[in-house]
C-alpha cells in the first residue's frame, strides 16, 4: 500500500473546498470561505492554502502533488489566475509557483468548470462517455467540455469561457462586457437575488429544495421565478448542445441542487422542431459540491 496522497482544491468566490485523496478514496477534506484569504495580505495567501493542505494529509503519509481548479479566467501556461470579479483575492500573482515551493510537489490549475467536469468524468456520472459537457451553477457560470477525457481548449490553449454568451436582449450589462449575458441570467447569484426580493425575510443559503418545492406550490410568484431561471438556463444550454452534440451534460454548482424546480423551464428553451432535435440527456451532478475538488486531483496528470 503506498502512502503517498493527492490534494485536490476547489478555489470558489465564495468557498474553498480542499480535498486529500488516497488510492482508497477521499481520506479528509475541509470548506473555508474564500472571504478568510482576502482578509490576509496577498503575500501570504499562498502560505495559508499551502497550510490548510498539509494540516489534512494524515500522519504517515506524504503528498504527492496539487491541482487547482478555480473560477476562471485562468491562464492554464502561466499558472495565474485572472479573475478580478469574482475571485480577485487569489488573482494576479503566481499561486501554482508560490505552492509548489512551499510544498516542493508538482502543481497544476485549470478552470473550476474543467475541474469539475474531470471529477464526474473519473469518478461520477460521466464515467464512460465520448463527449461529456459541463455547466457550473454558481457565483457565475462555468462550462467545461471533455473529449474522451481531454478538455476542449482554444488555439492559445487556454479554456473559453463559454459562460459569457449572449442569450437575450436583457439591457443589464455584465462583467464582462456583454449585454444579456447568460452568466448574469442562470447563474445562482440571479436565482438567489430574485428569491429573495420575493421572500425578504428568507435567506437563500439557509433553506434547501424541500423549503422552495413547498413555497414554490404554494406562491405562483416564487414558482415562476424558478421558470425563468430555469428558461435562461435552458436558452445558453440549446447553444452549447447544438455546437458540441455531447453524448451527456451534467450540470454542477449550489444552483442545480434546484434542478426539479427549474427543469421544465428548462426543456421548455430546448424544444425544437424534429429536423433540428439536438441531444438533451442532461443530468445533475452525481458528486454534488465534490466534484470540483475531486477532479482538480486529477489535473497534475494532465498538465
């Protein structure tokens, strides 16, 4: 039996999920705010991650390597993420380099989408498939496409970021530049604030499906809200399933723990004429909050 470990970080706007996994499966992980490193001066972030990794790796044992995976963009080359808008606190300085010293192991970063999309790919329900698509519902939107295990990449080798298309006429400008964007449509933060604009008394992240399956039949307010969200969705899915045909797409992130509420505004934004039917086997995500963690393990591999 050998004692060597792999860590896998999942580094979110809002939380960091670090996992320490063995050949016999995950042996610990820990959740810490993404809020505690953008407390601390940004010379010691790294120090800190590197920290909260070796305080997991069980006595006895030895790490072997990191992988990252982080709300994009991330400059895959370089080892820097590059996110000033939803993850500025860990953006703009050479994370990979500064922990594969302190930790003296091999280090490797992708985008969260990618990382998650190789978790349910090694682990989860993606094991198996040719062509499997991803899409995160969190902070943003994340999307990820894996060919026979590979990620899809640009000519710069770099990940698209797909979660920036346009999808309506919607006059609201995001981040990034575009008006209608679906990251400003189907992310969580869209389906949160709309939530709670209706139930002001009731914070988001404090109540899970069975709380909103149960408001939702009795307020057609709240239910509707779910539609809509669930018909963004749906309009940015068509697009990405129309030009890459997966054999299965998985949708991950807090957001799709709500999948039976949304989903027929969903399939609604799928529908097309027979000629044009496109592959809509689209599930949730089988690891849950895990899967980003998981398969960042996986990313040293691959790079």
């Amino acid at each position: 039996m050998t004692n060597l470990v792999k860590a896998g970080i999942d580094i979110g706007g809002t939380g960091t999920r670090i996992i320490i996994q063995g050949e016999d499966g995950t042996l610990n992980s820990k959740s810490i705010a993404t809020a505690e490193f953008a407390a601390i001066e940004k010379s010691m972030r790294s120090d800190a991650l590197a920290a909260h990794v070796l305080s997991l790796i069980p006595e006895g044992m030895k790490l072997e390597s990191v992988g990252i995976g982080a709300s994009g963009p991330v400059d895959t080359n370089l080892g820097i993420i590059r996110n000033k808008d939803t993850l500025e606190c860990f953006s703009f300085f050479p994370l990979v380099n500064e922990l594969s010293q302190k930790l003296n192991v091999k280090v490797g970063i992708d985008n969260d989408a990618v990382a998650a999309v190789l978790g349910e790919y090694y682990f989860g329900a993606g094991k198996n498939t040719k062509r499997l698509l991803m899409v995160t519902l969190g902070t943003g939107v994340g999307v990820a496409l894996l060919e026979n295990g590979k990620p899809f990449r640009t000519r710069d080798g770099q990940h698209p970021e797909a979660g920036h298309i346009p999808i309506s006429g919607d006059p609201v400008t995001c981040y990034c530049g575009l008006k209608g964007c679906w990251e400003s449509l189907a992310s969580r933060t869209w389906l949160q604030q709309n939530l709670e604009a209706l139930l002001p008394n009731t914070p988001f992240e404090k109540h899970n499906v069975n709380f909103y399956k149960t408001v939702a039949l009795e307020r057609e307010d709240v239910a509707n809200v779910f539609h809509r969200y669930g018909n963004h969705l749906g309009r940015g899915l068509v697009t990405l399933l129309t030009l890459y045909g997966p054999d299965l797409t998985i949708l991950s992130g807090s957001a799709a723990h709500y999948y039976p509420l949304f989903k027929s505004g969903m399939e609604e934004a799928l529908k097309r004429s027979d000629g044009y039917a496109i592959s809509t086997l689209i599930v949730p995500s089988e690891l849950g909050d895990v899967a980003g963690a998981l398969g960042a393990v996986v990313i040293p591999e691959l790079t």
